[in-house]
C-alpha cells in the first residue's frame, strides 16, 4: 500500500559557507560547525503517489542574514520563508521500515522583500511506524535560481510526520 496522507513538523539547518568552499577550492571556509549554521523549522504534507514514489510539499521559515547575500554581512537575523514542492523516490516500498530515498523538487521563497527561486535536490532516509508515525532524516543541496536574492546552500531536516 502507498502512504495516506501525513502531516509533519521539522527541525532545520542551513549551511550558506560550505557551498562557497565546493564551488571555490581556494576557500577556506569548510563546512560549518552546528553553531554557525542558520536554523528554522518546516510544516510539511506529504502524499503517497505510488508505494515507491511520494510528493512532500514543505512550509519553510529560516533564519539568516539575508541582507548579507545581496550588502555584506549585516549581522541581521531575518526570516526568510519557503514554499518547497518535491518529489521522493524509494528503491523499497512504503511498508519498509527503513527506506532510503532521493528527493528533487523546485522552490521559491520570500526573504525580506525579495523573491528567489531554487532547485532542492539530495536525499535522506524514512522511518516507518507502523504506517501511521514516520521519522524524516533529509540532506539537500539547494541550487539557487536567483544568485542576487539567495545563495546556495546545504540544507538538512529532521522530522516527523503523522498520518491523519
């Protein structure tokens, strides 16, 4: 059987250094410590299309310097707030109690006053509870559509979800 439909809440990190030191190998930036990366939290629907295949679509409020990416380092913590359709595909079907997936999608979000648009593509790992409560383990690299509004960035959630 294909999952019903869940409703979830999740925790969030956003890592804007890190993709500075793959594009650029005489960076030194690396990846952030905890501490340093931005954090914010995702209301989410998730959907069952197949037993293999879901459509997740994220609510995401984030905390960050926006203003930083398009005038220099401000210091300012400001929400940036995300719509994130995607789609989830699972080598194992929907009843597996650990399942690996690959997600990819398209976004697009308000940060202050301006609106960027990015492409989230990574993967992540499902915990199923009896097919009611499941467990979201994700990691993505975000393509920015927009360079002067946003960067790219790793993003990483972890969730639950329950079916209702």
């Amino acid at each position: 059987d294909k999952k019903g439909q869940l409703v979830g809440l999740h925790y969030n990190m956003s890592d804007f250094n890190s993709t500075k030191s793959v594009k650029d190998a005489a960076s030194s930036n690396g990846f952030s410590s905890l501490r340093n990366m931005s954090k914010g939290f995702s209301l989410s629907y998730w959907r069952g299309l197949t037993t293999k295949v879901d459509l997740a679509v994220k609510a995401n409020a984030l905390f960050h310097d926006y203003s930083g990416i398009y005038q220099g380092e401000t210091g300012k913590t400001e929400i940036g707030l995300e719509l994130e359709p995607t789609l989830n595909i699972r080598p194992f079907s929907d009843a597996a109690k650990l399942a690996p997936f690959l997600t990819a999608g398209v976004g697009i979000g308000l940060y202050n006053d301006k609106i960027g648009g990015f492409i989230p593509a990574g993967g992540g790992l499902q915990v199923n509870f009896d097919n009611l409560t499941y467990i979201f383990v994700q990691a993505q690299y975000k393509f920015t559509l927009t360079k002067d509004v946003l960067g790219d960035n790793l993003f990483y959630s972890i969730g639950f979800a329950q079916k209702f």
